[in-house]
C-alpha cells in the first residue's frame, strides 16, 4: 500500500505546484509570443489594415480624377479656375478679402 503524505509534504507539494502554475501562467501571459505580445500585434495589425484601407480609397479617388483629367473638359476647366485662377477672355474675376484678412 502507499503511505499517506504528511502535513508538510502535502504543503510543499501543493506550493510546488502553484509556483509551477504561477510561472506558467506569468510565461503565457508576459512571455516572448504571450497574450500580452499577441494582443499588441493584433491591434497594430488592425492599425496596418486601417492605413491600407485609407490609402486604398485614396488610390481609387485620385484614378478617378485622373480618368477625369483625361476625358471631361469641363472638369479640366472647373480645376484650373479653382486652382489656378483661371478666367475665360472677356471675364472679369473678383476676390475679396475673407473677414479674418479684412480685421489684420
């Protein structure tokens, strides 16, 4: 038959076994590729996809410009007033101060 483990065997065993315990749990938690380290990557991947979706959008936005710039004289038109100052012949263009200019 086994012989029964005495009080103090049965205290250092169970410590043992919470100090294995602990460190497992600490080593899965705070480790190289722990929860804590997986959390992080998965939020700066989330970050990443964020940034990709954003540049993505910005791509399609100014190749639908430039498919613009190609094909629609009006729009050609519409930028170079707006972004150049542009005036047909016999137009006259006026710009006035903004409040904030007329006040300095």
């Amino acid at each position: 038959m086994g012989r029964t483990l005495t009080r103090k065997e049965a205290f250092t065993f169970t410590s043992l076994g919470f100090f294995f315990f602990l460190l497992m749990a600490l080593w899965l938690g705070f480790g190289e590729r722990g929860f804590i380290h997986l959390y992080g990557m998965e939020k700066e991947r989330q970050d990443f996809a964020q940034k990709i979706q954003k540049l993505e959008q910005e791509n399609m936005d100014l190749l639908e410009e430039i498919n613009r710039l190609r094909s629609d004289r009006q729009y050609i038109e519409s930028q170079g007033r707006r972004e150049l100052g542009l005036v047909k012949e016999g137009e006259i263009l006026y710009r006035f101060k903004k409040e904030k200019e007329l006040k300095e």
